[in-house]
C-alpha cells in the first residue's frame, strides 16, 4: 500500500533544506479530521530560514501545488496540512484487502525469529480463576500477533506442579480421597481435600511431618509418590483441558515447574563458581545491591530449591533449545519483583539475552464482589464464569433470533468470546472489574457488539450474493465519499498500525480497541446508508466495503483470540 507519509517527505524535503527521512520523523496524524489526515510541522524550520513558522508554512503551500495521492494541502498556523484524496484512497485500501484478504497489513517484521511466550501457567490442584484467563488470553493473543508480524512462536503453559504442598495433598487423597470421585470432579475435590489436611493437621500434628517426608519422597524421585504426584497432575489436567478447549487454546509445551527442578543443579553450580552466592542466615542468596534490588534467594536453609531458582534453570533451557529472539512471560504485577531479580541474575551471569526477557505484566481483576483467590471459601471458577456467560447470550437469541441455525455453536462462540473479549479490551496493567451484564451486552463495547456486526456483513453478503453482487476490486471507489465510508476506509488502512501498536507494547487491548471503532464506524455506515439499491454501480462499490470490512473484523477478531460467527 503507499505510504503516504513518504510522499509529503519526498516533496517536502525537495523544497527546504531537510533530508527525506527527517521531515518523515516530524510529520504527525492532527487529533482533528478537520485538519486534515498529516500534518508537518515548520517550527524546526524557522532557526534555519529566519522566518516565522506560519509564513515558511504558507511559502511551503505554494511551492509544493499539487501533490499525487492529496486533494487539498493547507497552511494553518506553523503547520502544513495534507488531505488525502479519499476516493484513490479508498479504491486502493478496499482492493488491497480484498485482494489480499486475511493476508492483509501482514509484514514480516520478525523475520521468522522464534518468540517463546508463556502465559496461563495455572496451578495443578487449585482452581482455573479468572486471572489465570488474563494471562491466559494476554498470551494468546500475543503469540497470535506475533503470527501476523512474520515471527515464530512457541507457546509454554508453565505448570504450578511443584512444590511442598503436594506432600500435603498426597497425604490426603491416601487417606481420604476417591480415585472416581476426583477424576469426575478433578479440582474442587483436590481442593476439599487440601482444605481437610490443614483441619486435621490442626489436630495432629505428625501428618505435617509425614506430608514433609512425602515430598522428599517425591524429590527423590520415589515411584509411588511419583505416581500419586502424576494423579493429582493428570486428573487436574482434564479438567484444564477441558477449558482451553472452549477458549480455543493449545501450547507447544506444558513443562512446569517440576520438569525443570532436574535442570537447576548446573545453573547453581555455574552461580557458586562465579562467585556469585553469598550465605546469607543459612540460605544462599545473589546481592543483588548494585541493582538496588532486594537479594534473590537461590536455595532455602534446609536446602530445598524454590521457585526463583526453577525459574533461573528454565530460562536457561528455553534459550538453549528454542533459541528465542525474545521471551515472554505472561504473569500478574504483583511478581514484578521477582522477574526484575531473575533477569538480574541472568545479567550477572553474563547472558546477554537477559534483555531479550520480558516481563508482560497485569493488573489485577475482581469479579463484582472482591477480590479472586485460591484460598478461603471465596473462590470463582472461571469455567463458572463461562457458563454463566454462555446461558445469558443463549437467553438473548432465545429472545432475538430462536431459530438460529447452529444455535448452540454460536452460543458458545458469542458467550466465551464474550469473557475473552473483555479481559482483552482493558488495557493490561490497569486493574479492572469484572461485571457479566455489561460484558455480554449486544451494544456495548463489547465481543458480541463486535461479532453482531460482522454476522450483520455477512448478512448483507448473503443478500447481495442472491442479487448477483459480490465484493469485488472494479468499483467505482467516487461513489464512497459520504463521512461514514469516508471513515471506514481511514480505519482500514490503520489496521496494520493498530496491530504494530499491539506487537511493540505488548497490549493486544488496541486491537480489541480497533475492532470495536471498526465494528461502530460500520454501523454509522449501515444506518446512514441503504446498502443494496436499484443502483448497481452504488451497491456494487457498497457491498465491496462490507466485504472488507467483514475481512478485516475478522482478522481483527482471530487476533484477539475470538470467533466470527457469520450468523447472529
Ligand atoms: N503458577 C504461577 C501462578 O499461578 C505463575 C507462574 C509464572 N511463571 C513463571 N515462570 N514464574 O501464580
């Protein structure tokens, strides 16, 4: 697609002493449409030339005349404004994307360099909360727009599958639990009875020692705790399964925590002969002082290994084996810290990918009501949430449309997609509450407002097919001057920009963002506008709007992770 931008700097940079490329950096979008589409700035220019900004500007204005691809170019103050010819522009953007279709604004920024993400990283055992979906849903969409921009991906769900509670929980199925009962109904039954181990436990205290001893079973890699230990992963898998089914959702590889506890050993060994292990109280710590951070500890007093130093050995690893140009971490801000002290660490160690790490934080979510947690009886499982989203959508077509072809597909699509839509459409890091009425409204700025509008593209598709009509590239683009096309086609071309704006700060919201202003520029659009007329030649350059806007939305759609149903 041109690049507009390029032909002002051509032509502006021809008529005053500055190179292409620097008047490119200075050009800006104006806030008001009404200032036209670009604006360069004169003020830089005014040192040099000795003149006042706006007089250089209205000198600029003469010079230049008429410039190819602009209908009108205006000194407005110290500011050169440029029109774009909307009818060139919106032949050339409607044929490109029908031309290209889902290929459309891809590039290949990435060059096939392999991005390793991990995100979702849920915890054997406890439930599947709804800010698990955060990271979830973040991580998702950013492998899926890493995708679009020419990058490899690698997806890992980083198990929470070790640790000294599953001695405890170990304990407690042997003695209490039901094989069946915790297959049929995987976590809440663990959960039950890791709340009954600490009850007993209370009482009697030598299960606290057996459930200590049970996991330095498991360290030493005892076949039949082993064995226990696989149950409890197996059985809460199922259930896990089960949800990143509906959520449309698989990963490359689901090594956890415990996998890597066998790596860890020469990344220890690697600290100590560096010199970087300090005895601090008994544990073993890196200083990490001089980065004014607090010393992360690498092994325990009693000498059992943690959390950080499982991290330390997985870095390690995803490097070594996939060779990333950058890897991602999917996790909540409240472990900020310890992220800033692995890739610390990693620095110290001298690894110089250690800047290719990041931290893709969030805030946090609470349902109406408080906040979400693992503890307590105060629980909410996101599967909860999904269903209950998914019978409120099947009582809103029950009212609008009973007899919907593939009812009970689309009410899955429209309700999960709901849920997902909105842990998208928030930007990350700002914490944000949940509330099902608002996320499931067809009007809102929500994931079904978005779907509704392209099952209502395709609709008129339909209709137009019938008709002998379909979107093609020999239209009469003049026909689409009034605003409301005027504007669509603006948001068309800036869907690239809106992706990159995702790739490069991690927010996938701008596009959940992009594809409600594309979905409410549509409406506007179809409300204004009657669509198929007796006029063959306007109907004919309408229907091939729709037909790149219901591609573009899609694709929008697919980014953020939901479906595009063609009927509603
Ligand atoms: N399982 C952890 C939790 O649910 C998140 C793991 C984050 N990832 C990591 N590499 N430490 O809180």
């Amino acid at each position: 697609m041109t690049d507009y931008k390029q032909k002002i700097a051509a032509a502006v940079s021809a008529n005053v002493d500055m190179c292409s490329a620097d008047v490119y950096e200075c050009i800006e979008y104006p806030k008001n449409p009404e200032m036209g589409d670009y604006s360069f700035p004169c003020f830089r220019l005014s040192k040099t030339l000795r003149k006042a900004p706006a007089l250089i500007a209205k000198d600029l204005c003469e010079k230049l005349g008429k410039v190819e691809g602009f209908s009108k170019i205006e000194a407005a103050g110290g500011f050169l404004n440029f029109y774009l010819d909307d009818a060139l522009v919106a032949g050339e953007v409607i044929k490109e994307v029908l031309f290209k279709k889902s290929e459309y604004a891809r590039s290949n920024i990435g060059g096939g360099g392999t991005v390793v993400l991990e995100y979702s990283s849920v915890n054997i055992a406890k439930p599947f909360h709804i800010g698990h979906l955060r990271s979830t849903m973040i991580g998702e969409s950013l492998k899926r727009i890493h995708r679009f921009f020419g990058y490899n991906t690698f997806s890992i769900n980083y198990l929470g599958d070790y640790g000294t509670q599953f001695g405890k929980l170990i304990v407690a199925i042997n003695r209490w639990g039901d094989k069946a009962a915790i297959e049929q109904n995987p976590v809440p039954e663990l959960l039950k009875l890791y709340v009954r181990f600490h009850e007993e436990a209370e009482k009697d205290d030598s299960l606290n020692d057996e459930a200590r001893q049970t996991f330095v079973r498991l360290e030493n890699k005892d076949q039949e705790v082993e064995a226990q230990w696989k149950f409890c992963v197996d059985a809460s898998m199922i259930e896990f399964s089960r949800i990143y089914k509906k959520l449309g959702i698989d990963f490359d590889s689901y090594n956890g925590e415990r996998f890597f506890s066998d790596y860890m050993q020469p990344v220890v060994d690697e600290l100590r002969t560096m010199n970087l292990l300090e005895t601090s109280e008994g544990a073993e710590i890196v200083n990490l002082d001089d980065v004014g951070l607090i010393p992360a500890i690498v092994q325990k007093r009693d000498g059992s290994s943690i959390y950080f130093t499982r991290d330390l050995a997985s870095a390690h690893y995803r490097k070594k084996n996939y060779n990333f140009v950058k890897s991602i971490y999917v996790v909540g801000s409240t472990q900020a810290l310890h992220f800033k002290q692995l890739f610390a660490v990693l620095a110290k160690m001298g690894r110089q990918w250690a800047d290719e790490c990041k931290h893709v934080q969030f805030g946090q979510i609470s349902i109406v009501g408080g906040k979400l947690t693992t503890r307590g009886g105060n629980v909410i499982f996101l599967e909860d949430v999904l269903e209950a989203a998914r019978e409120e959508i099947s009582r809103i077509i029950e009212e609008k449309n009973p007899k919907l072809p593939n009812r009970e597909t689309v009410e899955k699509q429209v309700g999960y997609g709901a849920v997902i839509f909105q842990e998208l459409y928030t930007s990350r890091e700002k914490d944000y509450v949940f509330e099902m009425e608002k996320v499931t409204n067809f009007q809102g700025e929500t994931g079904p407002y978005v779907q509704y509008t392209h099952a209502r593209c395709c609709s008129l598709l339909r209709k137009a097919e019938a008709q002998g009509l379909s979107p093609s590239g020999d239209f009469r683009a003049e026909l689409l001057l009034d605003d409301a096309s005027v504007a669509i086609v603006k948001l068309l071309r800036k869907f690239g920009d809106a992706v990159e704006l995702a790739l490069k700060s991690y927010e996938p919201h701008h596009v959940a963002r992009y594809a409600v202003d594309l979905a409410k520029a549509f409406n506007r659009f179809y409300y204004e506008n009657p669509i198929i007329t007796d006029d063959r030649e306007l109907s004919g350059a309408r229907i091939a709007l729709v037909g790149a806007v219901r591609t573009v939305l899609a694709e929008a759609m697919n980014l953020v992770c939901i479906d595009a149903p063609s009927e509603m």
